[in-house]
C-alpha cells in the first residue's frame, strides 16, 4: 500500500517524525515548534489593522513584530498539511455541528488559549518542545494538563464515547 | 509586518510537515485526543514520548556539536501549573490543542474552527490583560529557564536515555494490553 495514501501512520513513526521536525526547526529557523502565540499574532495584526495606537500601547502586542512571522507561516502550513494529508488519506471532512457542541468548542478553545498565555506556551510549545529539552516549564505543564483533562474527562466526557 | 521570503518560506514548510503528521497520526479526531484522558486510547501518549525522546536527543546532539541554541522558557511555578489546569479543561471540552485544533480545521472540521474562534478571542482578552499577570502570577516563583539537569545536577543524557526507557517498556506493556483486548 502507498504510504501516502494510507489513512493512518503508526503513532512512534509520527511521534519520530516530530521529533526530527523538532531537530529541523531548531537548526533551520532557530525556533521551536510552537502554536499558541500565533494566535496572539493573529490578535495583533487584526487590532493593529484597526487600532494601531492600542497595540503600539500594549507591549504584549507591540513586541510580536514583524507579525507575520516564521510561526505564523507554521500555522498556515500546519492548516495545508493536515488538508493534504486528509485529502490523499481520503479522510476527516465536515461533520454538522450541534448547537450544544458548538459552544462546547468555542469555550474549550477559549480556556485552551486563555490558559496557554497564561502557562506561556501550549502542547507544542512547552508539552513537546519545552519537554524534550528537558525543560521544567514543560514538564510541569506536561503534567497539569494531565490532571485537569483527566479529572474533565471522567467528569462530563465518560458518557458520550 | 513581514518576516524575511526564506523564514516564511521555512516556516511554511515545517508547518506542512508538522499538520500531515498531525493528520496521519490521527491526533486531529477529538475521539483519539479525549480517549487519551479516559485513558482509552493511548495514541496521543505514544505520539508525545516519541517526539520527546528522539526530538530530545537530536536537539541535545545538535546543541552539543555547536549547532542550535537551546530555548527554555521560564519555570513560573505559579503560571504554568495554573495555565495548565485551565489548558487541560479546554483541551478535553473542545476535543483539540490548539496545534490538532488548527489540523482538524484544515481538514475541514467545523468544530475546530469553532475553537479557533474561542481561541482567538481569548487571546484578544489574554493581551489586554497581560501587563497586569506579568506583574503578578507570571513572576511569583519564577526559577527561570531551568532545565531538569539544572535543577537535579544529573545530566541530559542521563534523562533522556531514562525517559527512553521507561518510554519503551510503556509501550511495549500498552501494546500487549492492546493486543488481548
């Protein structure tokens, strides 16, 4: 069978596959594969498109410049790969969405951020790219989100799969 | 406004690379991502470790032979582990982080980009209010960008080549499991 067109690649060939992305990242661009900051950046340039004298007056903001940065650009390749590869797998595609499980998602994914700014980076940032740099800030959060999704999960999710 | 042609460039190809992988290893399905904290499903564990090990000794290799900085952020023993809390409870009510999130809506899953619009607006109210944290929680006990190694003395490969062991005989006992079941 083609490899490219397989629907699913074992989950440690993956898992190497980031790895070794992780060792391009860091040799090529001088960047560790991270996520959640981009959607800051996407905050930035919107405000700055509106309301330039709000961001040069919120250093949170200001210091991201240029916007539209390598990260930026690893978010729009990370939308076109996972499209690709959807697209030769033949899978994923538009499920409808319940209304229930509509604000589901937009308050999980504003926790999500709210609580990845706050920790400083998210699952790629700090889980994979802090951790296997043997960071303490990516263990540690490692660690925590796995508390409080396990402890959600058997709460309100242990029903529904 | 715009980073130099070759960085976007680079950028645009990692991030290719990084969302097929995603995909293909299927943590883009909010079944896989929640079965993982149900402790159904272990993809999302296997992915992680993997990445971890094998990212970690080449980054340790690479920065051993000159050739990458290391980038540590900050141990805030206040921020991170109350971020991560909140992180956890959003990661299993939207199904996604928000990497796998930013997969599944390419692959054209509404709920994701659903999340994403939390996300953003989030990010909108984080910045508004990150002078304020920045002066508290993100500088209560804050032991800098210290690594394992920093903290216990004992040294890298000495951690990862542990890690990588107890990585495998995870494994090997999840695929046992698996197999009987």
């Amino acid at each position: 069978m083609n490899v490219l067109t397989s629907k699913h690649w074992s989950p440690y060939a993956v898992g190497a596959g980031i790895g070794v992305l992780s060792w391009f990242a860091f040799w090529s661009a001088d960047h560790p594969l991270g996520v959640s900051s981009v959607m800051v950046r996407l905050v930035a340039v919107v405000e700055n498109a509106v309301a330039a004298d709000h961001v040069a007056a919120t250093p949170y903001l200001a210091k991201l410049k240029p916007f539209f940065d390598w990260e930026f650009a690893l978010v729009i390749g990370l939308v076109l790969g996972a499209w690709a590869s959807a697209r030769l797998g033949r899978s994923g595609g538009g499920e409808p969405v319940a209304q229930g499980r509509a604000w589901e998602a937009v308050i999980g994914g504003f926790l999500l951020l709210f609580g990845a700014r706050l920790a400083g980076g998210c699952t790629s940032g700090h889980g994979i790219s802090g951790s296997l740099q043997l960071a303490v800030s990516g263990w540690v959060f490692f660690i925590c989100i796995f508390i409080s999704g396990m402890a959600t999960a058997f709460l309100v999710k242990r029903g529904e799969q | 406004m715009f980073d130099t042609v070759p960085r976007i460039l680079l950028g645009l190809l990692t991030g290719f690379l990084f969302g097929f992988l995603l995909q293909r290893g299927r943590v883009s399905d909010r079944r896989v991502i929640v079965g993982q904290f149900l402790l159904r499903d272990f993809t999302v564990m296997k992915v992680m470790l993997t990445a971890i090990v094998v990212g970690g000794a080449g980054v340790y290799a690479m920065h051993a032979a000159g050739l990458t900085k290391l980038f540590v952020k900050p141990a805030q023993m206040a921020a991170v582990p109350v971020g991560g809390l909140i992180f956890g409870v959003g990661m299993v009510l939207l199904g996604y982080c928000p990497g796998t999130a930013v997969a599944a809506a390419g692959e054209g899953k509404r709920d994701a980009w659903l999340g994403l619009a939390g996300m953003v607006l989030a990010a909108a109210v984080f910045a508004e209010l990150a002078a304020g944290f920045s002066k508290s929680i993100m500088a209560w006990a804050n032991l800098g960008p210290v690594t394992l190694t920093d903290v216990t003395g004992v040294s890298a490969w000495v951690w990862l080549g542990g890690l990588g062991l107890a990585a495998l005989l995870l494994f090997r006992w999840l695929e046992r499991r698996e197999e009987h079941s």
